[in-house]
C-alpha cells in the first residue's frame, strides 16, 4: 500500500503523484541515465531516502512515470477515424508523438517491461 503524503520539517507535502510529476518535468530535459533518485530528492528539496518511502525501487518509479506517460496518448483522433487503415494511422501518430514528449519512456520500458 502506497505511503500517504506526510510533511516533511516545513517543506512541501510528498507524494507519489508528485515525485512522477517531477520526474516527468526532469525527462523533459535530461536523459534517461541522468535521472537519478538524488538529482530527483534535489528536485523536490527531499532526501532519496525520503523518495524510497514511497517507490520501492528506481525501476518501480520508472514504471509509474511510463504508465503516466502511456495514459496521456491523446487518442481522439482514433475515434474519429472512419475505417480501421484510418484508426491504425491515427493511433500510430498519437504513440508517436507521446513519445516523442518523453523520449526517455522507450528506454524505461527495456528497463522494466511492465
């Protein structure tokens, strides 16, 4: 069961949904190998320590960050499609550009095939 946020001596509440945010706000310009829990923990003004009570491992939060990422594949443009050629293309762009956001998701997912 995931650790609730707590307060942390007069600094912003931790939470899962906020390491992943700020996670995702740090792949926006570093690469994978460069996201670390402590230049994370810096992020958030936290220790890694801190991080650990709520992701278990690097590789547990990497699969939360890629699942968030998968979860925002904007796939209105499927549904609009009118045959099933149109709706494989329309697809394929929208995991496309996702990825493209977030290069460092393909590289988390070979981590971590969940």
């Amino acid at each position: 069961m995931p650790a609730k946020a707590r307060p942390a001596r007069g600094r912003p509440l931790l939470s899962r949904d906020r390491i992943v945010d700020t996670a995702l706000e740090l792949l926006h310009g570093l690469p994978l190998k460069e996201l670390t829990m402590r230049r994370l923990a810096q992020a958030l003004n936290t220790t890694p320590a801190a991080l650990y009570g709520y992701f278990r491992s690097q590789e547990e939060l990497f699969a939360e960050v890629a699942t968030r990422v998968v979860r925002g594949i904007d796939l209105g443009a499927v549904e609009a499609a009118d045959d099933w050629q149109g709706r494989l293309r329309a697809w394929a762009r929208a995991v496309r550009a996702r990825q493209l956001e977030f290069a460092s998701t393909v590289a988390m997912a070979q981590i971590s095939p969940h």
